[in-house]
C-alpha cells in the first residue's frame, strides 16, 4: 500500500486528509488493518498526529476502532450497502427538491457547466501492471463526478440537509469506486448524468429524483452482484 507523503505545515490535517483519501479511493481495502507505525514511517508525522487523523475519520465511519487491536477501514456489506443506499436516496431526494424549487438562473449555470466538465473528463482508465482489460476510476472523474453532484443540490438551503447529503456521498465513494473494475457490462454514467440535469432543469422534480434513485442503485447492484455480497453470507461472517 503506498500512501502519500505529507507537504505543507499542517501535519495533522495532513495525514487525515491523506488517510481520507486513501481509503475512499479504495487504495486502503475495506477491513484493511491500518498500524500506526507504518503509516508514521510512510506518511512522515508523529504517531499523535496519525492517532488524531484516525479517530477523525472513526468519527466519520470510514475506518473502525478496536479495543487492544487498534484500527482497520471499515468493512463492507450488503446490508450496510443497502440500507446507506436508501437513505442516502431519501436524503439526495430532498436536497434535490429544494434546489429545483429555489434554484434561479446561477443554479441553472453551474448544472450545465458541471456537466460539461464531467462528459469532457475520461471515467476509466487502464490498472498498471494489471490483466488486459482491468480498469480503474480515473481521479479526474472521481472529482469532477462529485463536483456535478454538489451543483445539482447547490441550491439547496438546508445546511442540515447539505451535511447529511456530503457525509452519506463519501461513504459511498469507497463503495462506488469498487463498482468500476467489476462492472461486467458497459455502462453509459454520462447519459445517466445528462437525464438527471435535463430533468432538474425542467423543474421535474418527481423524473430527477428517480432517475437519481436509479442511478445509485445502479452501482449498489453491480457491487452485490461482482463481490457476491448478500445478507446471509454477512451475518455467517
């Protein structure tokens, strides 16, 4: 696992916001053990500063803490799959139906310009050094993907709803990220991207909200399908 090397004069901000990244990206497997001194040695900071980053991101449940065994990125499941998925529908729904109903002609700009910027930018790319046709997330699409997210509810005035909205996209990052390598079968995320603006442009609240629905449930399929994850096989384990 080669993770980042820290710059700049905040050490611990550094290694949270490294750490953070490297486990979204799927860089740091889920259920990865993570120990202090390595990640001391290759991250460049203190062990307090590696503790600190750590308990932030338990704090946010993308890593787990263990009594006596110290930490590990959290697990994945189908039934943390599922149920994130659902609520994360239930929460996108609303910041979505206030930003259609108070969006004005800048909402209106920023849609149409993140999506452009989003149908420019290549989604996959290939793994170094992996079997022919093994692909990957590119990290230009990661950021620009959620960059089109964030302006389809900018209009949004809820800041409640807006930090529920941003905890649940980045625990679903990690699992969307997966999804790439195992998709079986080609996906077209740009005309999904395009129906979910034109209708969010239209004012029809009731088509942007279930073509986003679909969308999500896009990746939730693909992931229990390629890692066969189910409930019975979560609880046996």
């Amino acid at each position: 696992m080669e993770l980042h090397k820290i710059s700049g004069s905040s050490l611990t901000q550094g290694a949270y916001e490294k750490l953070r990244d490297d486990v979204l990206s799927g860089l740091v497997k889920p259920g990865q053990k993570l120990k202090i001194h390595e990640l001391v040695d290759r991250l460049n900071v203190s062990q307090g500063a590696v503790r600190e980053a750590l308990s932030r991101l338990a704090s946010e449940g993308l890593v787990v803490a263990e009594p006596q065994k110290g930490f590990r990125a959290c697990p994945i499941s189908a039934a943390e799959l599922r149920d994130l998925t659902r609520v994360r529908i239930e929460i996108e729904s609303l910041c979505v139906h206030r930003a259609i109903e108070l969006g004005d002609v800048g909402w209106e700009s920023r849609l149409i310009a993140a999506y452009h910027e989003l149908s420019k930018t290549p989604e996959k790319a290939k793994q170094p050094d992996a079997p022919e046709g093994s692909v990957r997330m590119t990290e230009s699409w990661s950021k620009v993907h959620g960059r089109f997210h964030e302006a389809l509810i900018s209009a949004c005035d809820s800041p409640w709803l807006l930090r529920l909205r941003a905890q649940l996209f980045a625990q679903a990052e990690r699992y969307r990220r997966l999804s790439v390598p195992l998709q079986k079968a080609e996906r077209d995320t740009n005309s999904e991207h395009r129906a979910i603006m034109e209708a969010a442009l239209d004012r029809n609240e009731r088509l942007a909200t279930a073509l986003l629905a679909t969308h999500f449930e896009k990746t939730t399929e693909i992931l229990l399908k390629a890692l066969d994850l189910d409930p019975l096989a979560d609880e046996a384990a």
